[in-house]
C-alpha cells in the first residue's frame, strides 16, 4: 500500500498543476507472543518467559509484568526486560490466576493468562517430649501429603524459632498456662496458623486454620 500526496503548484497563469507524490506508508505495529517454558507453574520454582515476534524470532527488550487476579486496568508489577535471546527468568510468590502483560516499542501490547499452583499444603501434628516445672517441651512436625517437610519456617508468638529439620520436625518449650499462635509457612507451600491454650492442668486447646493475610503477622 502506498500514500499518495497532492502538491499543487501555481503557475504565472494562474493555471494549476497536480502532482502526486508517492512512497512506502507506515508500517503496522507486529505482534508478540509469549511462552512459558512449564505447563506446571508452581510457586517459588524459576520458569523462563519467553518474547517471540509473529516470525519466531526472538525479542529481546521487551518490558514485561505480572499481576495476580489482575482485570488489565493497570500493567502490573514490573519484573524486567527479556534478554537477547527474548527470555526472562521469574519465579512467582503467589498461587492464583495470574497475568503476564509484555510490551515493546514497536510492537503491539500482549498478554496471557496463567495458571500458578501451590506444590501442597502443609499439616500440623505434635507430640510431647518432656514435661516439668511448669514447662512442655513438644516436637512439632510438618507434613505434605504424608511426607516430612524440611526448612519449614515456625514462629511462635511472631519470633521466629528455627526451621524442621529433615524429618520435618523442630522441637520447642512452651509454658503452662499461656496462648501461644504459631505460624508456619515455606514457600509454595499453604501454611497454617495456630493457636494453642496450654492449660495449667495439662490439657491444650489448639485451634488450626489456613494461613491467610487476616491471621499472617509475620
């Protein structure tokens, strides 16, 4: 497609003469497409997201975001631009519906949806290993689908006390009489919040729930 110009020219006549003037129009924005390297994305696990253009080329520069139950009113979060060979390394903090917003000079804006996974939900279990003066030494173990879960994070009355070990287990000592809230969380994963009465005459009360934003303070 050309673009056609008229330039009009008077003469000492008074006559007119048209000229038409032609040359390449603007060419059209191109089209991007975007690829995850995983069918399964899984939360805090690196999937590479890669910029094509409409030839399967690669498109490096290209500024990319991310949002989680996003309705396209605003980008997102930028997390960077591609490289040379049109990739970018990301690994995602949250489970959920999730957009991945690419643009570029040049280039028209693209989008897809996607689908993050959490790798389970953590369980909770505990068992008594001392008692005396006042005092409940437990060993808490964290399970996931019925395996141990290692470098899991437990706090207890917000401080953080350590993580499990390799058979998903952390040993703490609690004191009789008191409410204790106990987070545990490791990425990837749904973590739990606890609270637990100590009764003074031996007996506990423990309530668990999913960890969420109302009862995460750490």
């Amino acid at each position: 497609m050309v673009a056609i110009a008229s330039v009009i020219v008077g003469t000492l006549a008074h006559q007119q003469l048209r000229v038409n003037i032609t040359g390449p129009s603007p060419s059209e924005p191109g089209k991007l497409k975007i690829d995850v390297t995983s069918e399964d994305v899984i939360v805090g696990e690196k999937v590479k997201i890669i910029v094509k253009n409409s030839e399967g080329k690669p498109v490096g520069g290209a500024r990319v975001y991310v949002a989680r139950n996003h309705n396209l009113s605003a980008k997102g979060t930028y997390i960077g631009e591609t490289n040379s060979n049109g990739e970018l390394t990301y690994a995602f903090k949250e489970d959920g519906q999730h957009i991945i917003y690419v643009e570029k000079d040049g280039f028209l804006p693209q989008w897809i949806n996607l689908h993050v996974k959490l790798k389970g939900k953590l369980s909770f279990g505990w068992k008594l290993k001392e008692s005396g003066n006042g005092e409940l030494t437990y060993t808490m173990c964290i399970t996931s689908n019925g395996y141990p879960v290692e470098k899991v994070e437990i706090y207890v009355n917000s401080t953080f006390i350590g993580y499990t070990d390799n058979n998903g287990e952390l040993s703490y000592t609690f004191k009789r009489g008191k409410v204790y809230e106990i987070i545990i969380k490791k990425e990837g994963y749904k973590g739990l919040f606890i609270i637990s009465d100590l009764n003074p005459e031996g007996g506990t009360g423990t309530v668990i729930q999913p960890l969420n934003l109302t009862n995460k303070t750490v």
